[in-house]
C-alpha cells in the first residue's frame, strides 16, 4: 500500500523515493542494517539484493522494490534499533537529485534516541560506538575472488570473521564462484591464516564492579539481537508470569533403536533417495502423535481463551553461534520419519547459516530440546511462550530395570516435561507423557 502511495505521488510530483526499514516478520520492531551492498551513486534494478539485515534470528536480504540511482545512504553498516518503515537511503529516478530531498524529515525518527546519539555523522561510513568492535581499515588489503569491489562472503562468515578478528582479505574461499563461507573461516583459525585485524578497545559493560572485575580479567562480548531477545523471554518465563512446572518419566528405547536399525540398514545409502533416521526423529514423530492424542496438551494460553490447536506443529531447538533457534516441522502429525528427518536436517543446516525465514521459526505449538548427543542424563526446559508445554530429553543409556520381579538391562533415557501450569495441568501432562511413552515403546503403534 505505501509503495503504491509513493508511486501516485511520483506521477505528480518528482520526488525522490525512500528506501524504508522492511519488516521481515509481523513481529518485527527493529533490526540492525548490518551491511550495505550498494554505494551511493550504484544504479539499481527491482530485485537486485541492497542491503543485509539481521534480526534477533536471521541475516536476511533486503531487495530493491524499484529501478533508480542510490542518491544518499541515510543509515550506516552496523546501526542497530533501525526502526521498520524508517528511510534507510534515497532512490533518485530521473530528473531527480539530492536537492529535491529534505533529509533532516527523512532522517527524523528513523532510530531510538539512543542511536540517534551514537549514529555517525556521515552514515555511508558509520563511525563505531564507544568500546565497541573497531571497524575494518580502509585501506585493507582487497579479497579475492571480488563482487563490485566487495569480498564475496556469507553473512555468517563475515560475523565469525569480525568475532575472531581475521581479515577476509586473507582466507580462501571454497564456495560458490568462491565464496568465502563458515567452513573456510573454521580452517583458517585452525591453519593461523588470515591477518588479524587491530585489537579493538575493550568494552567495559557500565553495570560490571571494576573491584569486584577488573577490566583486563576479562574479555566482554557484545550482546548481539538474538542474545537480548532470547534473555528477555526467557527472564519473563523463568520470572513466573508463565507458572510452569517439571513432569519427568523413564522410558525404555531397545524397541525403538531396534526398529530403527532395521530402517536405516534397508535404506539407500546414495542418491537423492538416501537418509538414515535418528532417535530425535522418532521423538518428533511420537512427540505429534501424543499431542494428537492428548489435544488438550497441544494448547495455548491467552487473556481471552486456551487456544486447542488443529495440529502439531513442533519447534526443535537447535543451536547456533551466538544463541538458540527452534525451526518448526509443521503438521508434524502428517508427516512420517523420513520426511521429519529430511526437513530437520535442512533447516537446522539454514538455521547455523542464520538463513531461516521467520515463517520457519515463529509459532509452533509445541517444543522439543534434545541434549541426550551430550551425554546430559536429565534437564528441565524453560517453557517457549507462548506454547503451553516443552519437552526436554536425556541421553538413552543401560540402566537396570525390574521386569517380572527380575533385575535386566534395559537402553532408558528421561524425558521432562515442563509445563505452562495456566494451560496444561498435571493431569494433562501426566496423559501426553503416557502417551508419548507408548509411542517410543512401541514405535509401530505411529503407524496406525
């Protein structure tokens, strides 16, 4: 609708059209225009890629909605709290100029007051804030292979890169038309490679003692987006406006891994066909089908009402550089083994490259958090507003069990669900737990 506004205005007056802050999500408030792909004065078409944008999430690209020439850069690389639909640049058509744009009622509230203070004075070429990560030089040595004059890397690259002070004018790059990506950067901190860009100031966070922490005992890591949002959920979580409570049960896995021994020994090997289940895979499937069976433990909590969903959609937490991410298999219940596994695979490889969509991991009805690969026995989840219930699981390990008065061995792992006591009582929780056991004991019981 706006940009539709825009272009009746055109049609009667020249003015120059604003590049604005795009919301990559309904929920998104603000982002941080973490790169620039165009200069002023670059000629740009609709579609072409302009600019990098992270959320609390993802790294995502920003598309040019119109054909025109960049005519000023309103905000530089690396500001954070952009606003959405605040102008970010100027698109000139032509007959336009800089003269026909008032920037000051263009710049005005395109970032918190906060970053209004910090912002640089020529935004093109932002100068850093106090204690923060210095930028790289000017004159650094250019990287090849080389795009319109730019190192050729993935956005998750370039943040290991700026984390780990390594110059990607340095490093090799191993992807397509030799893009340098996240496994190059992990080879040259290995090899030594890449000339370590200068030392930046340390940051001093204002609420650290300094009698109780001096500053060169410690090195201090900017809180990225992710990290912020991910401590203020679950603090709001934790600090019991969600009440939430633990279930835990003992379930016997020999069936299951039996079962799952057979599949993956009778699967191809090679081929677009190829896949080989794991135990997380079934925990998903079993995960559905129990929310199927108990429906009112697949529910959400709200002012007006308990939202009793339609289907299982379930979150698998995943984790990445710098935080945590649960992608959604979606209608869980519909899909079976090798599809759950093909699409966890694919989106926790998206989601380490921070190239998930927000429509892949926003919702959900349900979440599971798996730290069995760690050898972690048993754990209790913080529940993932606003779905009603988490499950956490342990590692399957031998254990002795009493069957008919005798002493066995038996593979047993822990699972523990928490629980929103607003939504799922102990009651319901008691019946998903009891249904999801008999699920994973009984595997072929999914089938029917």
């Amino acid at each position: 609708m706006l940009s539709q506004v825009l272009r009746c205005l055109k049609e009667l007056f020249i003015v120059p059209t604003p590049i604005l802050m795009p919301a990559l999500s309904p929920t998104m408030e603000e982002g941080t225009l973490a790169k620039w792909n165009v200069k002023e004065g670059d000629t740009v078409s609709s579609g072409d890629v302009i600019a990098e944008i992270e959320t609390d999430k993802a790294t995502m690209e920003v598309e040019a909605a119109d054909e025109g020439v960049v005519g000023k850069i309103l905000i530089g690389e690396g500001t954070e709290g952009v606003l959405v639909n605040a102008p970010i640049a100027v698109l000139l058509d032509d007959g336009e100029s800089m003269a026909d744009v008032d920037i000051a009622s263009l710049s005005s509230g395109a970032t918190p007051a906060s970053q209004n203070e910090k912002a640089s004075p020529q935004p093109s070429q932002p100068h850093p804030e106090e204690g923060a990560a210095a930028p790289v030089a000017k004159d650094m040595p250019q990287a090849q292979p080389m795009s319109n004059g730019r190192i050729i890397a993935s956005p998750l690259a370039k943040r290991m890169a700026r984390l780990e002070g390594l110059d990607l004018a340095a490093v090799s790059g191993s992807g397509p038309r030799g893009r340098i990506v996240k496994r190059d950067i992990e080879s040259a901190l290995q090899s030594g490679a890449g000339k370590a860009v200068a030392a930046a100031p340390q940051i001093v966070p204002a609420s650290v003692d300094a009698r109780l922490y001096p500053p060169d005992s410690y090195t201090a890591v900017k809180l990225d987006g992710m990290r912020k949002v991910i401590a203020k959920r679950l603090t709001q979580s934790f600090n019991m406006e969600v009440p939430h409570f633990p279930l835990n049960v003992d379930i016997e896995l020999d069936t299951l891994l039996a079962a799952r021994g057979r599949i993956n020994a009778t699967s191809p090997k090679e081929g677009d066909g190829a896949f080989k289940l794991s135990v997380n895979d079934f925990i998903i499937k079993a995960s559905a089908m129990a929310l199927k069976a108990v429906p009112a433990a697949n529910a959400t909590f709200t002012d007006e009402a308990i939202l009793l969903h339609k289907h299982a959609d379930i979150g698998v937490a995943v984790a990445i550089d710098g935080g945590l991410i649960t992608p959604i298999i979606w209608k869980a219940e519909e899909k079976g083994l090798k599809q759950i596994s093909s699409e966890i695979k694919d989106m926790a490889g998206r989601a380490k490259a921070r190239k998930l969509k927000p429509e892949e991991y926003q919702g959900g009805t349900f979440s599971v958090s798996n730290l069995g690969m760690f050898g972690i026995t048993s754990f209790a989840s913080i529940v993932n507003q606003p779905q009603g219930a988490i499950l956490s699981v342990g590692a399957g390990a031998p254990r002795v069990v009493v069957k008919d008065g005798k002493m066995e061995i038996a593979t047993v792992m822990t699972v523990t669900l928490t629980c929103d006591h607003r939504v799922v009582d102990g009651a319901v929780g008691a019946q998903f737990l009891n249904a999801f056991r008999s699920f994973i004991e009984e595997p072929a019981a999914m089938l029917l």
